[in-house]
C-alpha cells in the first residue's frame, strides 16, 4: 500500500510524456503509461498509473479525417483537460456543459482539477532519431454517415507493402507497389500489368491485350484473336455475319494466303476456295464445274 504523501501543486497536471501500451483502432482509444514519476518533497517517487480509455487525437472533423497508424510503444504527449471530461468520452451528447436534469455523467459532479483521468493523447512525440514505422497502413477519408447522404464514402489508403488504394461507394482504384494498376467498379474492371498486359472486362465480355501484341475479345460464346503474324481468327458456334454492301479482297491471293468458306472447318473438303472456285455462265444460270 502506498503511503499518503502531501501533493504540492506541481502535482496538478497539464502535459506529460507517455507511451501507448495497448490500442483499440476501431475506438482510437489506448492505454498509456506515463514516462516520468511522480515526485513529492519527501524527495521519494513512485510512477504513474496506466491510464486507460485515452482518446488519440488526429486530424478530423464529424465525418472525415485521417487516420494515422498507431502502435503499442508509440510515444504520446498527453494533455490533462482542466475538468472532468468523462461525459464528453462516454456519451454522443455535445450540447454543452449543462447537462439535461437525471444525467448521470455530469460536469458538476466532479471537482477534479487537471487530473489524469482526463486526458487525451496526441501522436508524433519521440525521440526524433529519424526512423518512421510502417507497420500498418495510412488512411485519408470524408465519409458521412446521416440519412441524407448515407451513400457516400471514400477513403485513399497508404499500404504499408507501397500499394496505394483509393476508394469510393461504388469504385475502386489500386496502384500497386510492383507497378500494375487495377480499376473496377460493380460491373467492369480494367487491369494494366507492368509487363505490358491490358485486361478489361464486364459482366459478359473480356478483351486482352498481351505483351506480344496479340488481342483476344471473347464474350463467353465467340471469339475473335488478331495474333502479331496479322491472322485473324473468328470463332463462333453458329454464324458469322458480314452486313457489308462490298468486301474487297487486295492483293495476290497465291502468294499471300486462301480464302475458304464451308461447314467442314477441321478438312479442306467442303469448303469453297477463292483460289481455285470459278463460275461458267450459259444464259444467265452461273454453274460450279467443281
């Protein structure tokens, strides 16, 4: 049991050092210890006791702010508020320093003068030797949460692996570390690969683009592949339509390549070759010698 001292009124508390011992990031509440002692004019000193429910202070308004990461062995400059806070840490209620009649959290209750109990906790004190932590990620966020504009909400997030997240209801934007990019939202996405490939896609239908050069588009059922030799390659289960007034066909045809038509597409036979089809007309009835 400690024994009872006489406080001088240095023991009125203001600003103190300390450090987060343990962290809820989903309240930015903490437990902190207190980095110095407590002196009294018996010249003896005994430390401080673990404060906790601690709020951390950062940069925020009602709804947007930016939430910085926080560990345990995180120092903090505490602030000692000069009247109790506790119906301000514990309630919603803002109105004001009277509170309704029956209330049981009031500031009037209490005569607590700068005591630690109320305090709340700011980050970025250190030893300044220069070394930034990364274990946890950044947020930047302007989210709001009333009925009136309950559908919006975004947030960038700093990754701590270099990846870069932005955010929105409905969309989402990555820059990842190793350079590929990734965009989507509830029915479409694109990917842009550091080597080079390009993928975008919907809810039926895709088209790649490889390094190489060659382009696929398929939707499921057919397809259609330009390779980088210059074939093109269209493949469907039925038929393929050409809604055109004229095709022209340039250049030499026993040099460059054939052009067949037929059902049968796994043997020449069946087909019909524009090399070697010809009609010969008697009247005006065109016959196939073939």
């Amino acid at each position: 049991m400690i024994k009872e001292r006489n406080m001088e009124a240095s023991q009125l508390w203001s600003s103190l050092p300390a450090v987060i011992q343990e962290y809820d990031s989903t309240t930015c509440k903490a437990t902190v210890k207190c980095l110095i002692k407590m002196r009294y004019r018996d010249g003896s000193q005994l430390p401080f006791p673990s404060i906790e429910n601690v709020p951390i202070i950062t940069p925020a308004t009602a709804f947007s702010g930016i939430k910085l990461p926080v560990r345990v062995g995180d120092k903090v400059v505490l602030h000692i508020q000069d009247r109790d806070i506790q119906r301000l840490l514990f309630t919603v209620d803002t109105s004001g320093l009277t509170p309704p009649e029956g209330d049981p959290y009031t500031f009037t209750d209490t005569a607590r003068l700068h005591d630690l109990t109320d305090c709340v906790a700011y980050t970025g004190f250190g030893s300044f030797d220069g070394t930034i932590p990364s274990d946890y990620d950044v947020w930047i966020f302007n989210n709001r949460e009333d009925d009136e504009n309950a559908d919006k909400y975004n947030h960038i997030r700093l990754k701590q692996n270099g990846d870069i997240e932005i955010k929105t209801l409905k969309a989402t934007g990555t820059l990842e570390n190793g350079g590929d990019i990734e965009l989507k939202n509830t029915t479409c996405s694109l990917t842009m690969q550091e080597i080079g490939n390009i993928r975008a896609n919907n809810l039926v239908a895709s088209t790649n683009m490889d390094p190489a050069g060659n382009i696929l588009t398929t939707n499921g059922s057919c397809t259609t592949l330009m390779d980088v030799s210059g074939n093109v390659t269209v493949t469907a289960p039925t038929t393929v339509n050409m809604v055109t007034p004229l095709v022209n066909v340039t250049g030499n045809l026993s040099v460059l390549g054939n052009i067949t038509a037929g059902l049968n597409v796994y043997a020449d036979s069946g087909k019909v070759s524009l090399l070697t089809h010809k009609h010969s007309q008697t009247g005006n009835s065109p016959v196939n010698p073939s």
